[in-house]
C-alpha cells in the first residue's frame, strides 16, 4: 500500500472477478454463459485505462504496489472459491464461515505483522489517524461468500472507498483515469447482476 495510492489499488482490485471467471474457468472446468464472459470487457478495460498513465508515470515505483493488488486479487479469488466448496455439505452459515476465516487469518497473519511493521507502527502513533478511516472502511468489507446477490452493495463499497481515498489523500486524478476508474466499477456492477441471474436462475 505504501508504493501506490489507496485509489488506484482498489481500481486495480475491482478487476477481481475477472480473475474469479478466469481460475473457475481453466483450473476448476466451470463455464458461465457468454454475458458473463462479455461483462469482463469493460472491467479489464477500465482498469487498463486507469492504470496506464500511473504506470507511464513511474514504473518503478508503481510496479510493486500494482502487483500486489494483482496478488490479492487473486488471493481473495481462492478464497472464495475453497470457501464456497468447503461451506457445501455443512450447517454453517455464510457469515460465521467468514468469521472463522477471518479469525484464524488474524491469528496467522498478526506475528508477519508485527515483525514487519511493528516498529515504524508503535513509532507512529496517533501521528496518521487519517489511516484508520481507511482500515475501518475496510474491515466492514465482507466478501460475498453465500450469496452473490450482495456483490452490488460490496462494489458499492468499492467506489466509497475510491472516492474518499481521492478527498482525503488529495490524490491527483486525470480525466482518462476517471474514466477507466468509472468503466471498470460499471463493468463489476454488470458482472454482479448478470452472475447473480446466472446462479439464481440457471444454476438452482
């Protein structure tokens, strides 16, 4: 996060169910109805409009920050997956699913966390509480794992967390990355509606 702006990573991970179409498709044999696959379009497409001119800008520096967000797309996208299989056959629900999921992350992740950023973090202190605005926004972000009817209120979230990152970190934005940045949110919209009809419809 530190290598690249707040808004651009998450323009970045908007392009998230591209990547969930793509490994259901060619490493578990899935296939999805053609609109599925054309709702990808204007995702990867905005999302390569909006990066373009930060990578342009500086390659090195950006590169890191935007193949992280490529690694978290990806991340979160077997998540979801082996959370769905796992869920299968079993009483519990969506949301205590992803609890227990969440706690045994916490648990794993927090030692690499304090190893890595615990000493600028204690140094810090109260001087960037702007951060937490950030953090807190974030830990409200539950990933659809029951239901794919939720997906637009989630990429609502999205474009909350975008537009506040942009206010709060005065991060300067060109027009073609507000372009790339509206297509791409469109394009996720899209793909909420036409997966949820697939699933819904077709998958029962």
């Amino acid at each position: 996060m530190s290598k690249v702006a707040v808004s651009f990573t998450h323009i970045i991970k908007s392009g998230e169910p591209a990547f969930s179409v793509l490994v259901s498709r060619f490493l578990l044999g899935e296939t999805f109805p053609v609109p599925v696959y054309l709702s990808l379009v204007p995702i990867i497409g905005g999302c390569a409009l909006a990066a373009v001119t930060e990578l342009n800008f500086n390659m090195t520096v950006l590169l890191p920050g935007f193949m992280g967000a490529m690694i978290s797309n990806l991340a979160f996208v077997f998540r979801n997956i082996f959370s769905k299989r796992g869920m299968k056959g079993t009483s519990v629900s969506g949301m205590n699913y992803y609890a227990c999921l969440s706690i045994l992350s916490l648990l794993i992740l927090t030692p690499f966390a304090i190893a890595i950023e615990g000493p600028q973090m204690w140094a810090a202190g109260w001087q960037n509480p702007i951060s937490l605005i950030y953090v807190a926004m974030n830990l409200q972000h539950v990933r659809w794992v029951a239901a794919q009817s939720v997906f637009y209120h989630l990429y609502n979230q999205r474009i909350s967390v975008i537009v506040s990152s942009i206010i709060i970190f005065h991060t300067p934005v060109q027009p073609i990355n507000a372009l790339g940045a509206a297509i791409a949110i469109l394009g996720t919209f899209l793909y909420s509606q036409v997966i949820s009809f697939y699933y819904f419809y077709l998958v029962r």
